[in-house]
C-alpha cells in the first residue's frame, strides 16, 4: 500500500476511505508507537463537528485503550487547543479528529507528540509499519491492565484562558464579526473575544454535524464580508472547520489574506524588538506583494514548501516567532505549536486597538499581485509527471517569458486531493487568468 499519511495526517472520505477499522488501527499503532516506555500513558482526543467524527472517535478510542494507555476525551474542541493541551495537561501524546476545511464527507486523524507538535515523517512511517505488520509485537492487555476513558470537561475553557492570555490588552469599544464555520471554534472564539470585552457579532455558530465549511468560514468568506460592513464592524475574522487557520476581514469588508496578516504582525513584533532576526518563515505561494512590503519594512523572508508542517520544521530549527501561510494558517511560535485561528484573530486585534488605527489603514503598507489558481483533476497515481512532461515544460517557459519577469508561475500536486495545483502571479489579472486556465486544461488533458 502507498503512503497512508498526506500533509495534514491520514484524510479520506468517512466511511468508505477513512474506515472506523482505519481508527481503530491508527489509536492502536499511535498509541503504541507514540508511548513505548510510558507506564499508563495518558493520550488526548478531540474532534470538529462533523458528523463522521462520533464514529471515528469512538473506533480510535477502543484502539487506544485495547494497548493499554489513557484516553482522554477532549470533545470539540480546536486543533490548536491538542496542540496546547497536550503539553498543559502532561500527555504523551495527542488526537484530532477532523478534515479542517474540506466538506463534510471527509474526515482526518492527525497526531500531536508530547510537546504539541505534528509527528515528523519517520514517526508516520513506523506507524503505519506497525498496521502493515498486523501489529507484531504490540501488547493486548487483558484485566486491570486495559486503558480506561475520561473525559476532560474543563478543555475548552483551559484552551480559552491560555488563548485570551496572549492577548494583552482588553477589547473593549471593538465591533468585531466571527464566522465560525460550523466548526471547532464555534464557541471558543465567541467567548474568548467576549470576556475581553469585544462587543462581538457571530455568523456559522450553529453547527449540525452536516454543515461545517458549508458555503462559510475561511475557504467562502463572502458573506462574512458582506456582514462585516452591515453590522458596522471594525473586523471580522473567518475561521476554517478546525479553527487552525483565519482570515481577517477589514472595516471596508475586504478580505486580509495570511500573507497581510503575516506582514502586519511581523512589522508589529519588530517594533517591540521581538520578531527573531527580523525573519519570516513563509511559503513559496506566498504573494510577491509580500517580498515588496517586507523589503520596505527590513524584515527578510525564508521561504518553503507548502505546508504549514514545512514552515514549523523552518522556524524550530533556528528559532523563528512567526510563519504561515497565504491561506491563513499563521504560527506564532511563542505561543503554540501549530497554526491557531483563535490566536491569529486575537494578534490582530489587539494590533489594531494598540496602534488607534483601522485595519485598512495598517495593511495599505502592502500591495497584492494579481495571482490567480486553476485546478487540473489528475489521478493521484499520475500528479507528478508534468515535472518530466516536455509539452509542459515548454509552455511553462512560454508563460514565464511573456510574464518577463513580474510574475511567477508554480505548479504542485495537492497533497489532499486528487489534483495538480496552477498558480501564477503577474500584473495583468486578465492575462494571467487565460495562462493558468490554458495551462491546468493541458495538463488535465494530458493525463486523464
């Protein structure tokens, strides 16, 4: 069998993909791989709101305790909040059940190590080795020894406190709108942003197991846009199904992508003399508005492949605060150990309310190149093979002349989904457009 972990855990639709046998093998594996020494290792599990997500926690749970460890069952809760709580609450490990901003057919199974941090490649590896192998070797405790389930109930307040703890001045006189997606920050981001006295205004917090991302949160902001401009906000802020990721909306009602927010919260950390070595760890998506700004502003980029995985792995190895993604999966590695919506939102905030000005005014500094994303559906067997493809290459070179040099074009296979991404930058938005679709439909037709 192939690799069974993509960029983000093990994703796939619930039920024919991702099976509860699925679960169950990956509690067992996880837990055994992730605790091997640990006496009653103690692991954390939690889930969006997805309706998938009761099977799947109840199929991983038994594969946890059938090893003999703790579960310790967290229910909706964020993914940042495993990511925290993991290391608060002294667990060997930690468990989110969810497929972040895809649709509600899918699920995922993502696992945090004791330190609140994604399992490196080599750990996925020995996991999925330990299933392949029929779980040679893997102890099946019988009597007292079987693992036993509790459930955590003060989570989500734990994760609330800590989150507001890292903004540090009240929110008082802020209008500010919060599209929850359905999801997992349905009530963290709510209470958090009105115990520091925000007067705030909620969209997509009713969540019925079937309508998480639905036409809402981080992936349609729409008509949080809309909104944010009718109630008279200051800001808004959509969320995506899990809460790892956010993007802001300004006062006029247009949208503030990671790579702003990257550049807003970089020049403020600057300020105060916090921002390590003046340095950003972004992606290559990132726009090429960003590099002008952050040139102007003396702060230097490093950039990575995509994936907010690929950016942590930058800023541990040399101790950057700040990364992220256009998308806006943002780490503030002062604070969590992966991306948080719910603390991105609040950075935001309190930037604005510190610096007395709107948010419009604060991002002005930085200037968006037109970019524009096609899809080419190609089977998952076949993503890479326009990296070898003639025809391809050519008309790559073809686009990046005619761009002569303002602009760029990038090609990547998702790593969720079957397709080959295309995105180019350039200044014509008119031009660009035709080059991108021209060149997803060649490749689409190419291999399928």
């Amino acid at each position: 069998m192939g690799r069974m972990f993509g960029t983000d855990g093990v994703r796939g639709v619930a039920n024919t993909e991702l099976t509860a046998r699925m679960a169950y093998d990956l509690g067992r594996a996880g837990a055994y791989v992730l605790t091997e020494g640990a006496h009653k290792p103690k692991i954390l599990v939690a889930k969006d709101t997805r309706i998938s997500g009761d099977m799947l926690e109840s199929a991983l749970i038994s594969g946890i305790l059938s090893v003999g460890a703790e579960a310790v069952v967290l229910g909706v809760v964020p993914t940042p909040a495993v990511a925290y709580l993991t290391r608060k609450y002294a667990a060997d490990a930690g468990v989110m059940i969810s497929a972040s901003h895809n649709p509600v057919e899918y699920n995922g199974i993502k696992f945090f190590n004791d330190k609140g941090y994604k399992l490196s490649d080599e750990l996925e590896d020995e996991i999925q080795r330990v299933i392949e192998s029929d779980f040679e070797g893997v102890p099946s405790p019988t009597g007292i020894n079987i693992g036993r389930e509790t459930i955590e109930i003060s989570a989500l307040d734990d994760y609330i406190e800590f989150a507001k703890s890292t903004a540090p001045c009240s929110l008082k006189g802020m209008k500010i709108a919060l599209d929850c997606a359905n999801g997992a920050s349905y009530k963290s981001s709510v209470k958090a942003f009105r115990e520091l006295g925000a007067e705030v205004f909620v969209i997509n917090d009713n969540p019925d197991g079937t309508n998480i991302n639905e036409k809402c949160g981080s992936t349609h902001p729409e008509e949080l846009m809309e909104y944010v401009v009718k109630k008279g906000c200051d800001m808004g802020f959509a969320f995506d199904g899990d809460a790892d990721r956010c993007l802001a909306i300004d006062e006029k009602g247009t949208l503030i992508s990671g790579d702003f927010t990257l550049m807003l919260c970089g020049s403020y950390l600057k300020e105060l003399g916090k921002l390590h070595d003046d340095t950003l760890v972004v992606t290559v998506m990132s726009n090429l508005g960003l590099d002008i700004a952050c040139k102007k502003l003396g702060i230097k980029l490093i950039k990575t492949a995509v994936g907010d995985r690929y950016v942590l792995e930058e800023m541990i190895k040399d101790n950057y605060v700040l990364g992220g993604e256009q998308s806006g999966h943002i780490i503030f590695l002062d604070y969590n150990t992966t991306g948080d919506g719910l603390i991105t939102a609040l950075q935001i905030a309190t930037i604005v309310k510190k610096k007395g000005e709107t948010l419009s005014e604060l991002c002005s500094i930085m200037k968006d190149l037109p970019q524009v994303l096609a899809n080419a559906t190609v089977p998952n067997s076949k993503k890479d093979l326009y990296l070898s493809d003639e025809e391809i290459q050519e008309e790559i070179k073809k686009i990046e002349d005619a761009l002569n040099g303002v602009g760029r074009v990038l090609i990547r296979p998702s790593g969720t989904e079957p397709l080959v991404r295309v995105m180019l930058e350039g200044e014509n938005q008119e031009e660009i457009d035709k080059m991108a679709h021209g060149l997803a439909a060649l490749i689409e037709k190419k291999y399928n």
